[in-house]
C-alpha cells in the first residue's frame, strides 16, 4: 500500500513538474538579450500582408516557398495572422492560422504569437522602414530571424543594410534562406 502511495506521490509531482516546465517555455517571450524591439511601432500600420525575404531554418516552415504572412485585426481586438507558403517538394500550399497580441510597452514593436494555444512565442520587430515597406523580426531566440517586405523583392541596398544590422544582433547571416517568390500567390 505504501508503495502505491509514493509511486502515486512521484507521479503528481512529475505531473507538476511538467506544468511548470511547460508553462516556462510556453511564457518565454521576451526578446533576447541585447535585442531591443522598435519605437513608435503603429500595429495598425503593420497589419496587411508581408512577404517573408529570408528566414533562418526551422521545422515549422522548412521546404516552403512563395511564404506571406498576414495581419488582420479580429472582432475581439487581437491579431489574426495567415501564415502561407507552397511546399517545394509537393507544389502544396500550407497554412497555419495564429493569434498575436501585443506585449511589452505601448508603443513598442513587440508581440505574442500562439499556432498552438495556450503556448505563445515571442515576436519583436527589431528594424522597421519609416513607410512599413519593409522588417527584421526576431523570436525570443536568435534562433527565430525572419526579414520581411510588403513586395516580393528588396532592394540591394536594403538587403545589405539589413544583414549588417541582424549580423549586429548576432543572427548568423550565412545560414539565412533567402526564399522563393517566384509565384508571388501566397
């Protein structure tokens, strides 16, 4: 009978224990160390559709070309955002529909993204063209970089600057996949 006791003991607690570990991970939305999102940042201004220029490699969008993400406000205030893109190998459009919510101060570029509520990630935009043309977005990690547009294409000289800047937050550039708006549908 004791040993039920405990076994049952060490299950609530390695239950806990996973709660809280997951609910860690889950709030982790700050941006790195070092990273300091734009200000003024104008949500508003923001919304719409971006083109997705480069982005660092991770499983959720590998193999996908022709991404775009976009940002429309919801009736109950938060962001709706689509994220698109056509997988290379199959010629499939993907989809993935989240929500975002702003955090951090008034006014500041940064927010909450979930694709798998409750569990949210961070979002902050760390470079911003004056006319929202263009953005450098980064996760809570240096892991998660992605350089966005409102057309298909950036300029040279854009492009340049903004990989000086993301080498500057220590985003390694040379592994940035640099993606495929050949179809321009997404």
């Amino acid at each position: 009978m004791a040993m039920s006791v405990i076994s049952g003991r060490l299950q609530q607690f390695g239950f806990l224990l996973l709660a809280a570990i997951l609910g860690l991970v889950g709030c982790s939305v700050s941006p790195p160390d070092g990273v300091t999102p734009v200000a003024p940042f104008e949500l508003e201004r923001y919304l719409g559709k971006w083109y997705e220029i480069a982005r660092l490699d991770h499983s959720f969008e590998r193999d996908l070309d022709n991404v775009t993400a976009q940002y429309s406000v919801r009736p109950d205030g938060h962001v709706e955002v689509i994220n698109s893109g056509f997988d290379r190998d199959t010629g499939e459009r993907k989809e993935a529909v989240g929500i975002a919510k702003p955090i951090g101060e008034p006014g500041e570029g940064s927010l909450k993204v979930s694709f798998f509520r409750p569990f949210y990630s961070g979002y902050h935009v760390v470079a911003l063209d004056n006319e929202y043309q263009w953005a450098m977005v980064i996760g809570q990690s240096r892991k998660y970089f992605w350089i966005l547009a409102r057309q298909p294409e950036l300029p040279a000289g854009v492009r340049e600057q903004l990989l000086e800047q993301a080498a500057g937050l220590g985003i390694d550039v040379s592994a940035l996949i640099w993606v495929d708006q050949g179809r321009h549908g997404g």
